[in-house]
C-alpha cells in the first residue's frame, strides 16, 4: 500500500446570497455574545474573513492557510468554526467547513 500525497489550496467562493445569510448570522448579537463569552472578552467584531480549514502539515501546522496565521499568533483575535446549522442555513454546500475570524472588544 503507498501513500498518497495530497495537494489542497483551501481556496473557495460563495454565492452572493449565501455570503449575505452567512455573514448576517456571524454578525448577529446572540452569535456574538456566546463567542465573546466563551472568549471572556466584552464583544466580539466579525471581521468578514473566512477560511476553509486545511489538513495539518508541516507548511499548516495550525490546519489554516498561511495568511490566515497572525489570526492565531495574535490575543487579540478568534479563529471560530462556523457553526454547521448557519452552514446549513445559508445553503453552503461546499465547502462543508469553515472557520470566520473575529477580534476580541475588551473596553468600551
């Protein structure tokens, strides 16, 4: 048996209306006061960035393209999976998984 060496670039697109259902659920006020309580943090701002997580590997070791990174590195942000109900509500069917990037609100 070989193994196989897979090539993935994580790259998609969204249809305009899906990303418009999409975003509105990633932005809406309950979403975010459940992310900002998990994150201990007063809110949270939905930046609009979205990934498709990639397999782990030595040039993806936190399963995230490249650019997406300094999201990770940094305490002031939040790498969060989307959830699959608002994937299912927007109507997105590929990709099956996504991960949206928000920054942390720590004072008024």
């Amino acid at each position: 048996m070989q193994i196989r060496i897979m090539e993935f670039d994580g790259s998609f697109e969204l249809e305009s209306a899906a990303k418009e259902t999409l975003f509105a659920l990633l932005h809406g006020s309950t979403f975010r006061q459940q992310v900002s309580t998990g994150a201990q943090c007063k809110d949270v701002t939905f930046l609009e960035l979205l990934f498709q997580p990639v397999p782990y590997s030595t040039n993806t070791p936190h399963g995230m393209p490249r650019a997406f990174e300094p999201y990770h590195n940094s305490e002031d942000y939040l790498v969060v999976n989307v959830p699959a109900n608002f994937i299912f509500q927007a109507r997105i069917s590929r990709p099956s998984r996504l991960c949206a990037i928000y920054r942390k609100v720590l004072r008024d």
